[in-house]
C-alpha cells in the first residue's frame, strides 16, 4: 500500500494551519465575553465563533486528506 505524500503533506499544512485557530478562537470569545459592556461585543463575539468553525473546518479537512493519502488505494 502506497501513500500520497503530496496529499499527506496537504493535509499536515491544512493541521498546522488549524493549529493556532485552536488556541486564538476561544480566546477572541474569552475577550467578548469579559467585555460585554463594549460595543463591539457582538463583532467580537462573532469573528470568535467564526475562528473556531474554521478551525474544525481546517482540522476536518486536513484529517480527510490524510486519511485518503493513507488509505486511497491506487487511484
């Protein structure tokens, strides 16, 4: 069984770039909801929320390239 190296290496990018999502999202939302006598409460809030969807999206995404470099048999 062969592996894609180029898709692995695509999916580890896709890892590495959800990686610092991880940690900024709940942060940004931490920060909305300790200032929510602010007016840009909701703004915060949203681009929080907005930075941790994306970084499931990226971490989903990056784990299916991996998978199908590992497993994808001859194509």
């Amino acid at each position: 069984m062969a592996t894609d190296k180029e898709l692995l290496a695509k999916g580890i990018k896709y890892l590495f770039g959800a990686l610092p999502l991880m940690f900024l999202g709940p942060s940004v939302i931490y920060n909305a909801f300790m200032n929510k006598q602010s007016s840009w409460y909701y703004l915060v809030l949203i681009i929080g929320c907005g930075l941790c969807i994306a970084s499931v999206g990226l971490a989903f995404k990056g784990l299916n390239f991996i998978v199908k470099a590992l497993f994808d048999g001859e194509q």
